[in-house]
C-alpha cells in the first residue's frame, strides 16, 4: 500500500502546484512508512520476552492496538528519524520528475528507472 502511493507520488508529474502537494504526500508515505516498520519492530521485540507472560486474547489485542498508536506517533513525529532520511532522499526523485515532465511540455513520465525513452 504504501509503496504504490509512493510511486504515484513519484509518477506522472504535472507541471505547477502539484510538486509541492505531492512533496507533502510523500513526507506523510516516509512518516507512514517509519510508523509501520515501528510497529513491526515493537512487536517483534515483545515476542521475545511473551513467554513470559499468560496469553490472554484480550490482552494481545489491547497490547497490538497500544502498539500501533505508539507507532503512528513516533512516525508522526520521526523520532527515529527514518521517515525524514527516506523523504531526504525522494524528494530530489520527486524535483527531477517535475523538471523532465515541464522539459517535455507537461507529459508525464511513468517509470521510475534512470533509463532513458
């Protein structure tokens, strides 16, 4: 899922206004992204010490949905940081785009490769 919104948002540039809502869009996927991997990580460490613990389903879902929230807002705010590191690094992706989409006088360019039409 939210690698097809990023590549939408890398796609099919249109010329004036668009950039800047579709820079936005990404920096909401990166943050998405590292709330996400957030999450999987936190789970993945509180495997390690349930056997601990008595498996209650109640709990589980308590402890998941207290998972997910605490994900979505370090990604919110990237804490971690890696939301912004990813965005840094699409967002010269997202410039070029525009600028080859205004070169060729509004079209659109569908991939996302360095090879050349």
């Amino acid at each position: 899922m939210i690698e097809t919104e990023v590549k939408q948002v890398i796609q099919g540039m249109d010329p004036a206004g668009e950039l800047e809502a579709r820079k936005k869009r990404l920096l909401e996927n990166c943050r998405e992204f590292e709330s996400v991997m957030t999450s999987y990580m936190m789970k993945t460490m509180h495997q390690g010490f349930s056997w601990l613990e008595d498996h209650d389903s109640a709990r589980e879902i308590y402890e998941d949905m207290f998972t997910q929230e605490i994900s979505k807002q370090i990604g919110r705010s990237s804490v971690l940081g890696i939301g912004d590191m990813l965005y840094s690094r699409l967002e010269p992706l997202l410039e070029t785009k525009a600028a080859q989409a205004d070169n060729r006088g509004g079209v659109a360019i569908n991939r996302m490769d360095d090879s050349t039409d």
